[in-house]
C-alpha cells in the first residue's frame, strides 16, 4: 500500500506557524464561504468529479472540511451557503465512507497532543461553522469554557466547550464528545436530511 500525501495541504496552511502551539488553541482561521468553495474546487479537480475516490487523498483537516461542506449544503449552519448541484449530489452518497476515514485515521494529523492547541483549535474551528461561541466571563476558569446555541437541537446556549478536555456537551439533546462525534453529529444530520433548520426537530 502506498502512503499518499495530502493534496489538499496548501489549502489549510495559515503561514509558516500553521502547526504552532499557541496557547490554549491554534487559531485556524474560521470556514469563510470563500474557503469552502475553494475546498470544493481541489476536490473536484483531485477527485476526478468522483468524490469517494479523492476521500483518501485528503488531509485530516480536509476530510473536516468536506464535513462541514456537507452540513452547509445540507442547510446546517449560518445562512445558505450554495454548492454546485453535482457535488452536493454526491454528499449523502459519501457521509458513510467520510466517517470510516476519520474514525480510521482517529484524528492524526490534527496535533499530536490529544488535548493540545492544535486539536483544540480544530475543535473551536469545526464548532465554531455552525455556532458562534462566547466565553461566560473573564476569570481563569471561565475563559477554558465555550458556550454557543446548540447546532443540533437549536437550545440557546447549550452547548458547552471544555478546552482542557477539548470536549463539548449540549444540555438540550444531551448530546456530547470531541471533534470526531460532533462530525458524527452533523452528518448524521446530513443522511437523515433534517439538517435544515426549519426541520429541526422541536424543542422539547
Ligand atoms: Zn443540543
């Protein structure tokens, strides 16, 4: 088996510090329209118009990305967001196979350090497309949590980020875990095609 090297590198690297280990979190920069529609260029030109096949040749990074891509374009998320109608085609299709590759890979190349800035800065970034998240106050303890609507169940401020753990929970759908579940989330939303908000399920 020959190992691949990410093709789509370029597209997440903020500089020459993209890995730094600024404290507590890497600050990537926030999925702009304009970056997912250049995300979803490479991967059409890298997969050949066939997504399944250029899943492999993602970074992990990317393979977040296309998650995100396929939550907007379900209609999850901060206002429409418009993808060529052939990719958005083929999203639900692929949801399956993007989730073996991140269970699979498990979160390498995301920071080596479980709890460190570059896995929280990708969990603030993936978390931070679909909510906007504020810190409740400015004493030490306060500034290691987050709290946002919940993307899910739509609560207001519900949902919980725990930087040192680099977790999040929702106290409305009882929903919770780390970077991979909350992608699990969304693209559960995706196959279950609820991801609109009109269609979320009411409030209980
Ligand atoms: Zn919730």
């Amino acid at each position: 088996m020959t190992s691949s090297f990410p093709t789509d590198s370029y597209l997440f690297l903020t500089g020459e510090d993209a890995e730094s280990t600024e404290w507590p979190a890497t600050p990537f920069p926030e999925y702009t329209d304009d970056i997912l529609d250049q995300f979803v260029v490479h991967l059409w030109a890298v997969s050949n118009g066939d997504l399944a096949s250029g899943l492999l040749a993602l970074s992990s990074a990317g393979l977040y990305t296309l998650v995100v891509v396929s939550a907007r374009a379900a209609g999850l998320g901060p206002g429409p967001w418009k993808v060529d109608r052939r990719i958005r085609e083929q999203l639900p299709a692929i949801a399956p196979a993007l989730l073996a590759e991140l269970r699979r890979r498990d979160c390498r190349g995301m920071g080596d350090d479980p709890t460190g800035p570059v896995r929280r800065g990708r969990l603030l970034q993936l978390v931070g497309a679909f909510t906007s998240l504020s810190q409740p106050g400015g004493t030490t303890r306060q500034r290691r949590q987050l709290s946002g609507a919940c993307p899910f169940c739509a609560e207001p401020a519900s949902l919980q980020i725990s930087l040192p753990k680099v977790t999040w929970r929702c106290f409305g759908c009882d929903q919770s875990g780390g970077l991979h579940e909350f992608a699990e989330c969304l693209l559960t939303q995706v196959l279950a095609g609820s991801a609109d908000p009109e269609h979320l399920p009411p409030r209980p």
